[in-house]
C-alpha cells in the first residue's frame, strides 16, 4: 500500500476565537461520531520520549495537540504513515485495530485523547508482532 492512500481520517475543529483568545469545542457525536467516555491527556511529556506502542481491539480516539506538537506514527498492520499534530483545530481519529506511537513531542505540548471507552487494559494489544498477527489473518 502506497502512503498516499494510508487511510488517516481527521476532524476538524472550528477555531471560535475572538480578541480574548481562541476557544475550540469537541461535541460527542457531533464533532466526533462516537460517544465520548472518557477524557485523558498528557500535559508535561519529558523531552525525547515516546508512548503508546500499542493497538486497540475496540476502542475508538480521536487525538488532539491542544498545545504544541508531536508526531503520531500509525501502523494499520502492512505500513506505517506518519502525521504531526500541530493544531488544536487538528483532531486524528485513532480506530481499532491502529497501532500509534507518540513521538517529538514539544516541550509546551498538551496531547488531548477522546476515546469511546473506559480504560481497559484487556482491550490493549502491546506486543507488535501479536498485532500484525492479528491484523494480518492468514
Ligand atoms: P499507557 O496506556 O501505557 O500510556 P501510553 O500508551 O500513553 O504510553 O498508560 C500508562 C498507565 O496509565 C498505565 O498504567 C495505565 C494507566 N491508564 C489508566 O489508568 N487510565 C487510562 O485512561 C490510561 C490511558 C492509562
């Protein structure tokens, strides 16, 4: 599969500033087309560090780099594609079966994640080659 067609699905969010500063608003299943369950972020990445390496089962995300920047590399089980977060306007839907990793993430940036879920560790895949497994049936 050429990167060209590496199926990246954004949203994008209305920027609804006035002389005051800017103001972004994400609707549950409005904006994004799930009901959103939970809300995480991460506020303070030390520099050079990476997190994620994992897939979901279920569960949907859609990122947002409320502040700052940082490289999302997505991985659908044949390629790897790379997309910078780099607006709070910029929202990437993380879906099941994605395998995400975070990198180079500034040192003002505030990564935002809306999943469909609550947190549950059974509906992780951590292990790489299970997930190409997985995603690769034979
Ligand atoms: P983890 O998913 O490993 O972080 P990342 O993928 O960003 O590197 O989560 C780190 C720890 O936080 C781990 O012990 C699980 C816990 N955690 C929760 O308890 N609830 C949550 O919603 C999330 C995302 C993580």
């Amino acid at each position: 599969m050429s990167q060209s067609i590496f199926p990246v699905h954004w949203i994008h969010l209305t920027l609804r500033g006035d002389e005051r500063g800017d103001l972004v608003v994400v609707e549950s299943e409005r904006d994004v087309d799930f009901a959103i369950r939970r809300v995480y972020f991460l506020p303070r990445t030390a520099l050079g560090v990476a997190r994620g390496f994992h897939a979901h089962k279920h569960l949907r995300q859609v990122l947002i780099a409320a502040s700052g920047s940082c490289r999302i590399l997505l991985h659908n089980g044949k390629c790897a594609y790379d997309v910078i977060l780099d607006s709070p306007t910029k929202g990437l839907e993380v879906n099941p079966m994605m395998w995400h990793e975070m990198h180079d993430f500034t040192e003002d940036c505030v990564l935002l994640v809306l999943a469909s879920d609550l947190y549950d560790e059974s509906d992780y895949i951590r292990d790489f080659n299970e997930f190409l497994s997985l995603a690769n049936p034979r």
